[in-house]
C-alpha cells in the first residue's frame, strides 16, 4: 500500500528559496540547492521548486538550479514557474526533474498538457491550480475559481470543472493550491481537497495552510489528499519533516520513515 | 566500471548522477560491443515496452545483452528494463528478451480508488534474501512510477513483493540477474545502497 507523501516546497527565486504571505511580502531567505539537500536528508519523499520570477533571462538560473539539485537529492522533484511551451518543460526534464508543474500556461494553452503527457507519459505532467473560494453561482458552481498569475487574475473557471478537464487532457497528478488558506499556518483547505479527491482518479497533493502536523493529518485522511506540501511549516524551522512524519506515523498514518 | 545501457528509453542520466555521487566508475553506452565486454551492466527504462523492444531490436544491443546474461555479467534491471527482461509484455503485445518466463500485464486493481499508475513510495514483502539488499532496512519503502507488472512464471524468481489492490512481484532475480520495478536511484538512502551493492556484485547468489 502506497505512503502517503510529504513534499518540501521550496519557492525559488534567482537561485534562492523564497517565501511569501498570500502570494506578496516575498523575501529570500536562503540557498535553494542547499535546503534541497536538506530537506531531503530529514526524509522529504518529493520536492517541488516554484520558480517564482520565471522569465527568459532567469531560465539559465533555473536550469543550473535543478542540475545541482539533481547531483544530490536522489528522490523524485518536479518544477514549476513560468514553463511556457514545450521546450521549456524538456529542459528541466533533461537537467534533471522527474516531474513539471503547469498552472496558468495551461489555463491559457490547455493543449501543452497533452504534449507534455504525451512526450513524457502522465505521471510526468503535473496540473498546478490556485484555487480561490467565492460564492457558488451560475458559473463558479462549486464554489471555487481558478486564478492565475500567482493570484492576481481571476478566470471565470469552476475549479472542479477545470481540473476535470486537464486530467482528461493528460495531467497524471493535481496540486490545489488554496489561496486563501496559503501562508497563513491556519490548516488546509480541507473541503476544496475532498471535493476534488473525490472527483478525479490522479492523485491529489494538498498546498496551502499547514501550521502544524494535525494540519498535515486532517487533510491526508478527512481532506482524501494523497500528498500534501509543506512549505513554511518547515523553512522557519517550526517543525522538521521528521517531526512530522513521528507524528503521522503514530496517528496511523502510513508514511515513509 | 558499470556500463549502462543507452537505447533512447528515458531518463539515464539519474542512473548515471547516483553513481557520480557515490564514487562508482560508470559509462553510458548503445554499443553492442561495450554491452558484451561490460564489467557489469545496468538497464534502466522509462516509456513503452513495445518501442523499446524495436529499438533494442533494430540496433543489435538486443542480442547483445543476451550474450552479456549468458556470460555471467552482472545485470540489473530498473522499471522498464524489469519488464522487458521477461518473455512477452502485454503493452503493445510485444515479444520481451525472454530473461525470465512470464508476460507483463496491466495492474488492474478491483478497489476503484487505488490509481493508476502506481505512483509513490511503498514497502516491500520478502519472499528470499539476497545480496543487493544487504545492510537495507526490510521496513525501508522505495518509489514506484509504473501501470504495468512482471508476473514471473516461476515462483522461485521472486525475491519481493509490493502490493497496490493485489500483491505484484516487486523485485525478481535469477543467478547474475537482478531485477526490480522500483527506482534505485529516486529511492533516497535504500535506493543507493542496492546501487552500491551491485557495484560489488560478483553475479552470485550465494550469500
């Protein structure tokens, strides 16, 4: 039987691991490839690094990034940030990624996750959603829009219906970023996680929330997530990722120790 | 030297980076020639057995591993180089290198909620001891990425098992052949030590 898994999420920016409150007030706040290694030395099962200014000047940063990353963490990564076109998804799979997120490329170009799912296979091709809670209607009828460009654009897209969508386009896993809940250390969203875990049949990682490991055990058993990252949790040092797992573990969790 | 087997199905450099980091001297290679005169040889793979097998076909490193198993070479397989070191496969319906009797089928779970591919870390049953998992934790898990499984014929080829929805042969050998589903290489601390024990792995099974 498959663990459930925790991913270190290291948001990186010019090499450097970033953080943000609510997707602003975003400071540096060490080397990327050094908290890579150790995360993975405290028993990380994934990473994910977000690229958080990607552009074309930034891509060489990114890509030596992962290739240091990849000389020393032997357990699955995948990228996200800024992958535009195909080429760029081939490029940190070939330095190294196992896996590349998309997010507001896809909602802009839905057909890149079927070329990636079908260059790579779909496990490789992860669909990265941020996810904001509003008032059910017409359109939003679950209550959850996408939004796009690291919150700052709303789409008019039912998440439900969007991520039901790119996973019949090929996406072979979902990561729900809640943006509301992002940053805060207040827990996961735990409704938006098993109204999508119930719908879909890839796994689903939960983003967003977690203050302590009852955060982190809530949203793997009442929330359905198969995943959940862990972000500042981890980088301020509030709990290790040994930590966390010693207390999933006895809370009958199966985790990897 | 460990020479790894090149034959365009995905991701060799992770092999290739482990053993970087762990000192092991190593070589990538599609030659038949370097296949046969290896010290020890490692088959990974990612993708499609039936295009793998055309390609393993039409470039002669088919043959070539055959003649390497038959010598005594030590010889691991990863994920997809598992499944094809079996007679047939079911994904594409594609005659295999017939290493080990038995086909490659779908993973089928009954539980609707498990999902496919079987994605992730698990842990392993044990039905044999062997070399490659000396000094290895038995509760270590190892990661996993695949939708198909080797179903070896012969009970007595499998040296482990995992289980998603059924029980599925996770790790199989057969005297200088060793093969696992798993990801030696994406499987932290465990996954290296087999690496490192196959770079001193004399091929036999004594242990």
């Amino acid at each position: 039987m498959l663990s459930k898994r925790l991913i270190a999420c290291l948001d990186i920016r010019n090499g450097n691991l970033a953080k943000s409150i609510k997707f602003v007030n975003t400071k540096e706040i060490g080397d990327a490839v050094e908290a890579a290694g150790r995360y993975y030395a405290d028993g990380a099962d994934e990473l994910v690094f977000y690229d958080i200014n990607a552009s074309f000047e930034n891509r060489d940063i990114l890509i030596d990034t992962v290739n240091k990353v990849a000389n020393q963490v032997f357990i699955p990564f995948s990228v996200g940030g800024g992958l535009r076109t195909l080429d760029d998804c081939i490029g940190v799979i070939l330095a190294g990624a196992e896996k590349i997120h998309l997010n507001s490329n896809a909602v802009k170009n839905p057909t890149l996750i079927s070329e990636v799912a079908r260059r790579f296979g779909v496990q490789c091709m992860i669909l990265s959603t941020d996810v904001l809670r509003m008032e059910k209607s017409a359109r939003i009828k679950s209550g959850f829009e996408i939004v796009i460009n690291g919150g700052r654009t709303r789409t008019g897209l039912d998440a439900l219906e969007w991520i039901k969508k790119g996973v019949d386009l090929g996406a072979g896993e979902v990561v729900l970023n809640a943006i509301d809940a992002d940053g805060t250390l207040n827990g996961y969203d735990i409704e938006l996680t098993r109204l999508i875990a119930d719908s879909i049949n890839v796994p689903v990682v939960a983003s967003g929330g977690a203050g302590s490991p009852e955060h982190i055990k809530e949203v793997l058993t009442d929330g359905g997530a198969d995943a959940a990252l862990v972000s500042s949790i981890i980088h301020y040092k509030n709990y290790t990722l040994g930590e966390i797992k010693d207390y999933l573990n006895k809370a009958g969790v199966k985790v990897r120790l | 030297m460990i020479t790894i087997v090149d034959y365009n199905a995905g991701n060799l450099t992770s092999v290739r980076r482990a053993l970087d980091y762990l000192g092991i001297q190593c070589r990538v290679s599609g030659e038949a020639a370097d296949i046969i005169s290896a010290e020890r040889i490692i088959f990974p793979g990612v993708g499609n057995a039936q295009s793998a097998m055309e390609n393993l076909n039409k470039t002669g490193i088919a043959a070539a591993l055959k003649t390497a198993v038959a010598s005594g070479t030590p010889f691991l397989g990863i994920c997809l180089g598992m499944q094809i070191m079996m007679s047939h496969s079911d994904e594409g319906d594609v005659k295999c290198l017939d290493f080990f009797d038995g086909n490659v089928v779908l993973l089928k779970p009954s539980d609707r909620r498990l999902k496919i591919p079987h994605m992730g870390w698990d842990s392993l049953k044990y039905k044999k001891k062997h070399k490659l998992f000396d000094g290895i934790d038995p509760k270590s898990e190892f990661y996993f990425v695949h939708s198909y499984y080797a179903n070896p014929t012969d009970f007595k080829d499998v040296i482990a098992l995992s289980e998603h929805g059924i029980d599925f042969a996770a790790v199989i050998g057969k005297g200088n052949m060793f093969a696992c589903q798993f990801h030696p290489e994406k499987s932290g601390e465990a996954g290296l030590k087999i690496l490192k024990n196959f770079s001193v792995w004399n091929g036999e099974v004594a242990l």
